[in-house]
C-alpha cells in the first residue's frame, strides 16, 4: 500500500503533511461548506508551540466554524489538520481530518464552548472530573463494585481536579451543583475541566464572553498561568479586542471564512484588510 | 457529610448513617422484616404480594432512571423485555431443567443483546421516534409471547415453581427476602456505578452531548451501555416477577406496564434512587394497599385505581421534580441540622 | 386469476377499514402532539370510555346507534374539555417529559372509572349497517366496511379542508408550528388547545364505534388501536398533520397483506420490524425533515 499522503504526485497541495520543529497546529487550505454558502475558504495558518494564538474576525467570519472542524465536530471539505500530538517520547504528528469526535482530547486537544457546556446537576468538581474521563481505566464492574483500581482511580483524579479548581481560585465551591451558579464561575468550571485532561493545545471559544471587565482581567493573567503551569499552546477566539490584543503573541483575521492577516497584534491592527473588514462590519 | 465539618465533634467521628451503604442495607432489613409481621398476623398476607410486586417493578424502574434519568434516553420497551426475561427464565427452569442462576443468567443476557441492538439504533432515532421505535420492539416481543406457544404457553401463560437455589427449595416467604436481597444489591450497584466515572459519562452525555464528545465520551459506546443496562435490569425485574408470581402472562407485558414504570420514575424523581423506589411504591401498591383501606371510597371498585391516577397527575402538576425534589427542596436545612445534632448527642435515629 | 384479484381486492378493503380506524386515532395523537406538545397515550383509553358511554347509552335506553354515538361525541367533546381545562391549561411550566406522564394518569383515571360506571362484563356493540354486501370483482365488502372506509375519509377531507383553506385552520396550524409566538400574535391559543382535545376524543370516539363490533367493549379495546396509531406517527412523521395518517393507512394495508400472504403467526411482527428498519433510514419519518444541531 502507498501512503497516498506520501506520494506527492497524488496529493501536491498536502506536500508539507508534517509539521515545521516549532509548531504545535498547521490548518491547511481548510474548506467547508453549508449548503453553497462557503463558511471557511481555502483557509490556511499554524500555531507554534507554546503561543497564545488569536483567531478574529467580524461576526459570521466563520471562526467557530474553524474551531469546530479543527475538533472534528465538522467534518471539513478539503484541507487537513496537522497537530503534534502527545508528551515526550510518544510525541507524534497526526492528521486530524477523520478522527472520530472523541478522540480528539485524548490527543492532547481540548476545547471550551462559547455557551458553557456544563452539566448543570453535577457538581463543580464532578464536572471537572469529567474531563479526566479517557484516563480511568477501571471496568464499569470495578467501578459498581467498587474494587480497589477504581477507588485509587477515584481518588486521585478528585484530588487532580481540585487542585485544578484551586488553581482557578474557586475551589471553595466544588461541591455545589453548577446549576445557579454564577456565568463566570461555569466559565472558569469549563477551563478547570480542559485542565484535567493534560493538555498539549486548549482552543477557547470566546473565554470572556459574558464576562465582566474585573473578570476579563482576571482571564487574560490566568491564561498565560495556565500557559506556563501546564506548559500548553492557547488557540483562541475572542470578541473582547483589548483581551485579544493584550494576551495574544499572533493573531490571525478571517473574514467570510478567509484568511486576511497572520501577524502580530500590533500588525494587524496597522493591518489595511483587516481594518476594512470591521469596518464594514461597522456600517452595515 | 461535608457540612458535619463545622462540628468538632462530628469532625473527629462522623456519623455512620452518612454511608449510603449502611442505609441500603437498612433498608433491606427492613424490606426483609416484613414477611415476620404477615407471619404474626399484623400483616396481612396479601401485602406481601404487593410490596413483592413493588421490589420487583422497582428494579425495572431503577434501569429505566438510568436510562432516562441519567443517560437522558426514553424508552418504552420495558415491558417487552421483562416478559422476555420472564419467559426465558421459565423456560430456562422448567422445559430445559436449567439451575435457578443458569436461568437468571440467561434470562438477564439474551433480553440484553436485543437491547445493544436498541442502543445502536438511538444513533439515529431520536427523542420520541425513539421511544415508539422501543415500544415497537416491546410489541414484536409481546406479539412473539402471544404467539409462540411451545416456548411461552401462548395465551394460556407459563406457569413456574418457586426457585430451587442450591438444593434448598424455596417458598413464598423465602423467595420475598430473595427479591429484597436482589433489589438492595441492584440499589447499592447503582449508586457506585452512577457516581463514578462511567456514571458521569452519562450525565455528561444527557447534559451536553458537545461537551461529552470533546471530553472523550464516545456516545455510542456509552448509548450502548445505557440501554444494555436498562433492558439488563428489565429483564432481571421480569425473572424476579415469574419466580415469585410464578406466572406469566402475554397480556401482562403490554405497553400500559411500560407507561407505568416510566410513571414510576418521574413521580419518584429523575436520578434519585429511593426515589424511583418510592414512585414504584405510589403506582403499585398504593391504589391496593393505601387507597382500597379508605373508608366507603375503599370499597368501591375501580375507585382506587383513579385516585392513583389523579394522584399521578397531580404529582406531575405541581412537583415536576417528583417526589424525591420535593423532599429535597423541603427539608435540606432541617436534614443537615438532624445529622448535627445526632452527631453530637451520639444518638442515632433512622431517616 | 380473477379469484386472485378478488382476493387482493377484499384484503386491500379491509385494510382500508382498519386503516380508518388506525388514522383517525392517529389524527388525534398527532392533533394533540403539535398543540399541547404532548404524546396522546390516553387517544385509545379515551376511545375506550367514550365507546363505552356509546354502548352503554344504546344498550340502557335502546337509541339507534346513530343517536349513541352521538352521544358518544358529545361525552368525547365533553371529556376533552374537562381534560384540557382541568390538567393541560396547568402544565405550561412542567417539563416536557413530565408532561408526557399527565396522559398515563389520565389511562388509569379512565381504566378506573370505565368499570365503576358501566360494570365489569364486557359489551357489545352492532355494526352501523347489519347486513349487505357489495360484489366486486369477486372480492365481498359488507355495506358496513365501506360505510367505515368512507366515513374515515370523509372525516378527515373536512378536517384537512378545514386545516388548510380557514381561518380556524391557520389558528392551529401556527399554535403547532410555534405556541407562544402565535399567542404573542394573537391567536387564542387556549381555544385551539381546547379544541383540540375535543377533536381528539370525538376522533377517538369514532374509531372506537369502528372497531368495537370486531370484538367487544372491554377497557383493553383500544389497546392495538392505540400501539398502531403511535407507529403511524412515527411512520409518517410527528412534523405534519397528514403525515401521521398516510402512516396510519401504510400500517393497515402492510399489516393485512402480510398476515394474509407471508405468516398468520409473524405478520403483525413482521410489520413492526419493517417499521423499525425504515425509521433507521428515515429517523424523522416518511414526511419530515432532520434538524441539524448547532454546536
């Protein structure tokens, strides 16, 4: 069997199918439609690793619709995902196009929701629990009986996801249900739960949406703390564009699901396309 | 539990009636006692027969709060399948002379496979489709026990004897403190399996299937394990039922059964577990052992059933949370503060 | 090959009448599904008390049947109302699942109180038409059938009419496809509700009368009615009001035919697991388009 990935006379556009020392994400001339409407076209950036990436956009530009195909929610027309997957020794690049949704995470790739996706009867701690899901390997029998693997199972990841509540500041609540608890606090619920999951890229979906100005202050220090204490790449999208500004290394700009600019905060301010973009978003 | 910390007391010995374990079995024991008051006379010996009926109902329902209550998925195929695992379970003892635990082995195993194939059609049928589409499984089943004669006896039913466990023959009483025995340990199973990881995943999927998925959960490995394991504890509940009721009839098995223990469920309370015990306890003995004992309403035939409905309706009016939230939203301070107390005092009083 | 055709022929009239009886249910299921959002699992078991009310009046004061059952429409009206004013109206906040359990206590209220009024020994009630039947092409179909066939589609012409072409039709079509916008639009929406309860039980009512002369009037009488007329939803899909009908009719001939030519013993089973391989195919029915969920 040729790998048809190798043999560049099949597939010239996917020549570069690896990812450059330095980068932890490659999207390349990613391509997905709705029904003739064109959400990303033709879309290509990379992440390096360590980089607090920005995704912008004037609204409908597509950006969640990218982070969905990168996580495999969507299934993308044309184009490829490369991400380097795993820790140390088992590190390797996959291709994420045609993965199964649920195997993304144990990748090392997780994500947030722009609307909190927490259960709302569980508590917060089991909530974060959750996020530790792939890593238990007890039996469904071990864990309704109870036997020792499952108990050990048990009590190490509560301990795990408390420390990834108290790291977050809001270990005080971990026992009550996340139903009626403050928007905030759900939000920092969902980030503690992409923390259980040993990370290697986290893509967050308007973080500080909903937020108010203290907690979008409050974000942007705890995502370069979340950076360095649990040594990841951020891909982010983001409305708020003084967070956005602020906390990124490299930002790229989509508009109508194409690529604009891939540069620096400071360049793509200056950056013409990119002004015209929001701007027309501005007068319609 | 937590709240105990605030008490030094509590904090240096907390309370052993904390431990969900030492209340299920105390409620065995209970459960268990009761043959001794129908065997003094306090009782009468026909209520046996109906808390019978509710222990064994109460396991169906237990599968069914798992399914619904827990993974989020409907069915109305309960029905189908303990008539299936009552017949296999008859016809397992009686026409192959199979042992009473190769029986319920097989009467638990076979109803379950059917019920893999009912989780991988969840994929793609959803919400109401899917529970009609169980509840035509549940037909084909109740069509097939009309039906097929040499194995289920047709519409004649199928008649079986007491169980005979381990060379010791079993008998009315004994074969209740079977089923009290079995519900307990279903009970106690439940409580560890939904509070552990697996039992997350499925929150986690009737929650948010989004966030299921992109935490690891694979849906349909998990839709698999939800119906498995009700149509396992459907089919449980329907060998339990032949054993003590000793037979088994096709019109017994028909959707209305399965409208009951959904009913059992949600008046009980989704996710509760003595909950779905008590909502069990509300649609099948309370019309004959609450409401037949009424004055004048009492003897009137068919007048119980009513109430039970209306009470069901009323339930569902004014306490959608079922019974277990409005005990919750009730007495949640007064709760904490009793277990203080006893803490404290040392003396030890039961819920 | 005449002999063939004839055969053919009867069985296909008499899945047409089973197929009136099972879509007119069906047209009450899907009635109340789309204005209340509940899943009419009482249809039958309100059938069943209201033919019971028919019986009981033609056997206790010996009216013609025609003036019974109208009686029976009358109590149908009557219980539908009590229904909708006493329980459905109260239940705006209670979850939907929740609500699906108000029409389970509404079956055992109605298994009760069947028994309580009209006693526990099982009926019987004639057919409209005693005697007589048409010759066709070598198949025989007693005058009473198609009384039956036509009633069923004549009935659900005028429903359907009045769905589509009035202005009472568009007060419920709107209710269905969105109840609280319509209200904001002003539609009395609690008179379309009401309405429809009403509806359902007089079609209810009627499809009981229909089959009550196969067999007698026990609280189990609908009980196939019933079971067929939610497959019939599913079959043609929740989404329409005709969808549900075609199902309904599909499930009446298929039935027959296969009894009739592959198993006496296994037909019924048959059709029920055709059911359930179409609907894995179509998850939303014959009618009815797929959702597409945003994450």
């Amino acid at each position: 069997m040729v790998d048809p990935l190798m043999d560049l006379s099949l597939a010239p556009e996917t020549a570069t199918h690896s990812l450059a020392r330095e980068e932890a994400l490659r999207v390349e001339r990613l391509s997905i439609s709705f029904g003739g409407l064109r959400a990303v076209d033709d879309l290509s950036f990379a992440v390096r690793k360590k980089e607090i990436f920005g995704l912008i956009g004037p609204n409908g530009a597509g950006k969640t619709t990218v982070f969905n195909c990168i996580t495999q929610f969507y299934r993308p027309d044309e184009g490829n995902v490369f991400f380097r997957a795993g820790k140390g020794r088992a590190e390797r690049v996959v291709n994420l196009v045609g993965q199964p949704v649920h195997s993304i995470i144990g990748l090392g790739l997780v994500r947030t929701f722009q609307n909190v996706e927490i259960i709302q009867e569980l508590s917060l701690l089991e909530n974060v629990l959750i996020g530790a899901h792939i890593d238990f390997k007890a039996t469904a029998f071990e864990q309704a009986f109870k036997l020792p693997r499952a108990l050990r199972e048990e009590r190490s990841f509560r301990k795990k996801a408390e420390e990834a509540l108290a790291f977050l500041g809001i270990a005080g609540r971990r026992d009550l249900p996340a139903g009626g608890q403050p928007y905030g606090v759900l939000k920092k619920v969902e980030l503690a739960r992409t923390l259980m999951a040993n990370p290697r890229l986290i893509i967050l979906d308007e973080p500080a949406a909903g937020l108010n100005d203290s907690e979008t202050q409050e974000l942007s220090s705890t995502i370069y703390q979340i950076r360095d204490v649990y040594d990841c790449t951020i891909l982010l999208v983001e409305h708020d564009m003084h967070l956005v500004m602020g906390v990124c290394d490299r930002i790229c700009a989509i508009s109508f699901g194409k690529f604009l600019a891939c540069d620096a905060p400071e360049e793509i301010k200056r950056n013409k396309l990119v002004q015209e973009a929001y701007l027309g978003e501005e007068e319609v | 539990m937590n709240e105990m910390n605030e008490s030094p007391l509590a904090s240096l010995k907390p309370s052993p009636w904390s431990s969900p374990y030492l209340r299920f079995v105390l409620f065995g024991l209970l459960a268990a006692s009761l043959p001794l008051l129908s065997g003094s006379g306090l009782m009468k010996s026909s209520t046996l027969n109906y808390i019978g009926n509710v222990l064994v109902y109460a396991v169906a329902a237990l599968g069914l709060n798992l399914l619904l209550g827990y993974a989020g998925l409907i069915s109305l195929g309960t029905a189908g399948f303990m008539g299936l695992g009552s017949y296999i379970a008859a016809y397992a003892v009686k026409d192959m002379g199979l042992s009473f635990w190769a029986a319920l082995t097989a009467a638990v195993l076979i109803p379950t496979l059917i019920g893999l194939l009912i989780g991988l059609i969840s994929l793609r049928i959803e919400g109401i489709y899917l529970a009609i589409a169980t509840l035509c499984v549940s037909e084909i089943l109740l069509k097939s026990f009309e039906q097929a004669d040499s194995i289920t006896g047709g519409m004649q039913g199928k008649s079986v004897s007491y169980p005979v466990i381990f060379g010791h023959t079993f008998n009315r009483s004994s074969t209740y403190i079977l089923l009290v025995v079995a519900l307990t340990l279903v009970m106690i199973l439940t409580h560890n399996f939904v509070s552990g990881q697996k039992g997350r995943a499925l929150h986690a999927m009737r929650g948010s299937e989004v966030a299921a998925q992109a935490m690891g959960v694979n849906l349909l490995q998990y839709r698999l394990i939800a119906f498995s394991l009700a149509t396992a504890y459907a089919a449980l509940s329907g060998a339990l039922y032949v054993f003590f009721i000793k037979f088994s009839y096709p019109s017994v098995w028909n959707l209305n059964l399965s409208l009951y223990v959904l009913a059992a469920v949600v008046i009980g309370g989704l996710r509760s577990i003595y909950g779905t015990i008590i909502g069990t306890f509300v649609v099948w003995a309370v019309p004959d052992l609450v409401l037949k004992k009424l004055p004048v309403v009492g003897g009137i035939n068919g007048l119980p059933y009513i109430f039970n409905g209306i009470l069901i309706i009323l339930v569902v009016m004014f306490a959608p949370q079922g019974i277990s939230g409005l005990w919750q939203a009730k007495f949640p301070l007064k709760r904490k503060k009793k277990e203080k107390e006893e803490a404290i005092s040392g003396k030890k009083e039961d819920e | 090959m005449n002999n063939e055709l004839g055969t053919v022929l009867q069985l296909f009239m008499r899945s047409l009448e089973t197929g009136s009886v099972y879509s007119l249910a069906a047209l009450g299921v899907i009635i109340v599904y789309r204005t209340s959002n509940i899943v009419h699992f009482a249809q039958g078991s309100l059938g069943m008390f209201n033919t019971f009310v028919v019986t009981y009046v033609f056997l206790s004061f010996r009216l013609p049947l025609w003036a019974s059952t109208l009686c029976g429409v009358a109590a149908a009206v009557g219980t539908g109302f009590l229904v909708d004013f006493l329980i459905i109206r109260h239940t705006k906040k209670v979850s939907p699942l929740a609500k699906q359990i108000i029409s389970l206590g509404l079956i055992r209220v109605l298994l009760g109180l069947a028994p309580l009024l009209f006693g526990v020994d099982p009926l019987s009630l004639p057919r409209f038409l005693r005697s007589g039947d048409f010759n066709l092409g070598g198949a025989s179909i007693s005058h009473n059938a198609v009384l039956n066939i036509s009633l069923g589609l004549v009935l659900m012409g005028v429903l359907f009419y009045v769905l589509q072409r009035t202005k009472m039709g568009l007060a419920v079509r709107t209710t269905a496809s969105n109840e609280p916008v319509a209200r904001l639009m002003g539609v009395p929406t609690r008179r379309v509700t009401l309405a429809a309860w009403a509806l359902a039980g007089v079609l209810g009512c009627l499809s009981g009368v229909m089959i009550a002369p196969t067999t007698t009037v026990t609280t189990s009488l609908m009980d196939a009615v019933q079971v067929n007329a939610l497959f019939g939803c599913v079959l043609g899909g929740f989404q329409t009001f005709y969808g549900p009908v075609l199902g309904a009719y599909i499930i009446g001939v298929g039935r027959n035919f296969l009894v009739y030519y592959v198993s006496s013993i296994w037909g019924e089973q048959i059709m029920y697991l055709l059911i359930l391989i179409f609907l894995i195919f179509r998850p939303n029915g014959l009618i009815g388009k797929k959702f597409v969920k945003k994450v």
